[in-house]
C-alpha cells in the first residue's frame, strides 16, 4: 500500500493530468467547499473549495490520529500531497487559465485562483504561489512516506512478538 501511495503521489507531482481515486476525492471536496462556505459572501464562497480540499485530508489524519490508526495518517498526508500538488496546479494557472474547470451553477465557471489573486493584487504572484504550495506537497509526501517506512519497519521487527495480553478478559 505504501510504496501504491509513493507511486501516485510521485505520478501526480509530475503530471497534473494523471488522475487516481484521491483526484475524484478530491474534486468532489472542492466542490463542496464552495456550497459550505456561500453563506459567507462571493469572496469565501470562491476560496472555500481551495480551502475545504486542503482541509479535509487535514481532518481526516487528525480523525485517524485520534483512533490510533498510524498507517491511516500516512493515507491521509499522501492524499494531501496529492491535493496540494492539484491546488498548485491550479493556482499556476491563474493567469493562464487554461485548465478546464467545473461549474456547479447555471453560468460560466470562474477560475477560482484568478478570482483570488486579481482581488488582492496578486495575480503576477500566481506562479511562484504554485511553486510554494508544490513544495509543501513534497514535504508532505515526505512525511507519508517516513511515517509509513516508519510503521513498515516497527510491524517487521515485531513480527514474531507474542501478541499483548487482553486485559479485560483476564479481568473478567
């Protein structure tokens, strides 16, 4: 499963247009970012999406954090590296905007980054943005597959461990 999640990350960081099921997951998550956050004006409505893709793989690891299931967390950090890779693709596009993209409502789609940039006098930061947020994906990726190599190697070591013994039924 790991070196799985190695292989698409790695194939996503140098190929925008290669698509897995954390793409899918990913696109419906924006998606809803933008239907979540509309009640709170045109301007968070358009970054809701953006924020809502990063957000959940965030969430997701924290989720499997909190019920002790370790390998979970290197899922959901591989699945924000692909996210992030997918939001860096999309921020470099902002002038461009070249890449083809979803409309959920009855008009045209508007480019979601060139919406953002432009309203804050940024749109010639657009490329080095994207550079930054591929960075942070990298580094999530890293943690992934350190976390992941990390578990791989404690399961090996305790391969022939006598499994623990059940407290609550010798309490019984």
């Amino acid at each position: 499963m790991l070196a799985y999640l190695v292989y698409i990350a790695i194939r996503s960081l140098n190929d925008y247009e290669y698509w897995t099921i954390f793409g899918g997951l990913t696109l419906g998550v924006h998606e809803g970012g933008h239907v979540l956050f509309s009640p709170l004006g045109e301007l968070l409505e358009v970054a809701g999406g953006s924020i809502t893709q990063i957000a959940v793989p965030i969430i997701v690891a924290l989720a499997f954090l909190r019920q002790r299931e370790y390998f979970g967390i290197s899922v959901a950090l591989a699945w924000l590296s692909m996210s992030l890779t997918n939001l860096a693709t999309y921020i470099g596009d902002a002038r461009n905007q070249d890449l083809p993209l979803v409309s959920m409502g009855s008009g045209d789609p508007i480019h979601d980054w060139y919406y953002l940039l432009a309203h804050y006098g940024m749109l010639g930061d657009d490329r080095a943005l994207a550079r930054f947020t591929n960075f942070l994906s990298v580094l999530s990726l890293i943690a992934a597959v350190m976390l992941g190599v990390w578990l791989c190697r404690a399961m090996y070591r305790t391969r022939n461990a006598p499994p623990p013994a059940d407290e609550s039924l010798a309490s019984g």
